[in-house]
C-alpha cells in the first residue's frame, strides 16, 4: 500500500548531506556555460541516463567529474541557496552540510573561495529558508593522510565557519585509523568529529572510527548489523548513524529498499536517522527519503517521529537552538 505525502513534511535535521551531491542537472549546465566549460554530455537528459551506479566508486567519478563547474565564489553560494530551499520544502529546520575541500583545491579552486561562497548562502538560511546550518570538512579517504593534514591547515583561516570535520569518498581500503593524526589536529583546534564508516567497508572500520577517531557520530554505519557485540556499542553509547536510504539502494549497499536493515536497526535500539546523501544523483531529498522507508518498510508514526527525534538530539545544537529548530 502506498500513501501520499502529508501536506506538510514532518520537522527534521539533516545530517548527512553532501553539497556537491545537490548539483542538479540543470544547475550543472547553467554553470557550465557561466564558466566556459563543455560538459561530456548533451544535455540534462543524457547526464541523468548516467546516474546508473553499480557501486559507491561509479558514483564517485561522476560527482568528481561534474564538479568541474563550481568554479567561484557565486557558484556555491548559488549551489547551497538551491539545496536550501529544497530541504525547506521537505521539512527540514537544520542542516549540517559536508564539503570535500580537495575536490576543489586539485582543480585550483582554493579553499577560501569555497568556504566563503557556501558561508554567504548559510549566512542567509535561516531569514530565506528557516533553516539552521553547520558546515563539516571532509578529508577524502582515498587521498594521504598527509594531504588531509594540508587540507587542515590551508582551511585554517576559515575555520570559525566550520563546526566539525568528517571523512569520506572510496571506502574500502582506506581505514579511519590512516587519519588518526589529522582527527587529533581538528579536535585540538575545537572541532567536532565525525565520520563515513561501514557504508562499503566492514565493521571493523566502524570500530575504529568510535576508538580511533573518536567520533560522535557515524555516518552510514550500515553494515554495523553484521557485528552484534559493535551494535550493543553503538546501542549502548546511542551513537547516531546517519543512515541514507535512497543512497544505499543506488550504490547497492542494499539490494532493494524493503530489505534495508533500518526497521531491524531501531528495534535494537540504534539511534538512526534518515538522510539523504547526494539528493541530486540518488532520487530524493530528506522528506523523499522519510516517505521512501515509510512505505516500502511500512513505518508507523511512532517511528518516523523516533527518526525526525533523532535527527535533532544527534545535530551539533545546544538544547536551545535544538528546541527552536523543532
Ligand atoms: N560515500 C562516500 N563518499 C561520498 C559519498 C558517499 O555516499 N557521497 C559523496 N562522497
Ligand atoms: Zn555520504
């Protein structure tokens, strides 16, 4: 049985968005013209027709490769005011967005120009969108330690825009503990920690983004559920997992969304939440992703609050931000 979509979206936080995975085609071509640049594709229908991932790396190398677009300033205040107003419109209050610096500093886009731009439209979430914001930087794990250490300190003069850093890209391969030291670094410098752990990768990388990194949240986390004694870890510390549904089925973590552990996972009490990862690429936003689990996993009400609940007590809020983004 399938339902409609209430009128107005349950209130949540999003979690585990990445801001470049928000570039929508038609946004891709229109700063691709702004810039001078010819996509390898004829237009925003072709590109779609690629969106046909077999795995998180055939995922990766199209998000890399299309963001050769964002070039200024005005393209990623643009790309985050984009994303904005659609997370508003799927009921979300607060959002706490990762960038990949590197993705952009390899193109020779510096970090001061990425911060800066996603810094104007966040500057201006909560009196266009009503939505609170925080920024993570993320380290791609596929790169050296020594360049996630760069990455820091060329971040350095921006990092009051900056509330936690995180870890992601290619999994497999690429343990937390290889960036024990740069973890280390950004909690001396005040920053919070969290971390893309068990989306492709085993359990045992989970384990060490909690004892190596120590993190307080993971993202993903999904194949936790293959580990009982890590489970009653996490069941035990309430870790949040920012779980992504929608993601999970289009890079095959899972083989369709009704066998998606997420049910399983809050019967043994796993503080989850619902994302939405890459909306542009994976087929939804936040709410899209709650009325995805919703019907091919029949939640109830009760569980959908527990997930919206969730989202906002695992955000970097204090308890008064946290009661005003309710
Ligand atoms: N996993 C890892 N890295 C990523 C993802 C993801 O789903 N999206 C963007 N970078
Ligand atoms: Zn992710």
């Amino acid at each position: 049985m399938s339902h409609s979509s209430p009128a107005r979206p349950l209130p949540k936080a999003e979690l585990h968005l990445h801001i470049e995975g928000t570039l929508e085609p038609a946004l891709a071509f229109a700063l691709a013209e702004r810039n001078g640049i010819t996509l390898p594709y004829a237009d925003e229908d072709a590109l779609r027709r690629a969106y046909d991932f077999e795995d998180l790396q055939s995922f990766l190398d199209l998000y890399y490769a299309l963001m050769a677009v964002l070039r200024t300033e005005d393209d990623f205040a643009e790309l985050a005011d984009a994303y904005l107003a659609r997370a508003a419109a799927q009921g979300v209050r607060h959002a706490e967005i990762f960038f990949d610096p590197q993705a952009h500093t390899a193109r020779g886009v510096p970090v001061g120009t990425v911060i800066e731009g996603l810094a104007r439209a966040l500057d201006e979430a909560e009196e266009r969108h009503g939505i609170s914001t925080r920024l993570i930087l993320c380290f791609l794990r596929d790169e050296s330690a020594e360049s996630a250490l760069a990455t820091l300190e060329a971040a350095r003069p921006y990092l009051h825009r900056v509330t936690a850093v995180g870890l992601d890209s290619a999994e497999v391969g690429h343990p937390p503990s290889k960036f024990r030291e740069v973890y280390e670094k950004a909690h001396e410098l005040g920053l919070r920690k969290v971390a893309h752990a068990g989306e492709e990768g085993p359990p045992s990388y989970v384990w060490e983004a909690l004892d190596v990194l120590g993190v307080e949240r993971v993202d993903h986390g999904l194949r936790c559920v293959e580990d009982p004694e890590l489970v009653d870890r996490l069941v035990r510390d309430r870790m949040p997992l920012t779980l992504c549904p929608l993601s999970n089925v289009r890079l095959r973590a899972v083989d369709t969304l009704e066998k998606h552990p997420l049910p399983d996972m809050l019967r043994r009490g796993l503080m989850a939440t619902v994302n939405s990862d890459d909306p542009a690429y994976f087929g939804g936003y936040a709410d899209d992703n709650f009325t995805a689990v919703r019907d091919a996993l029949r939640l109830g009400e009760e569980e959908l609050r527990t997930l919206a609940r969730n989202s906002f007590l695992a955000a970097f809020l204090d308890d008064e931000e946290e009661r005003r983004a309710r």
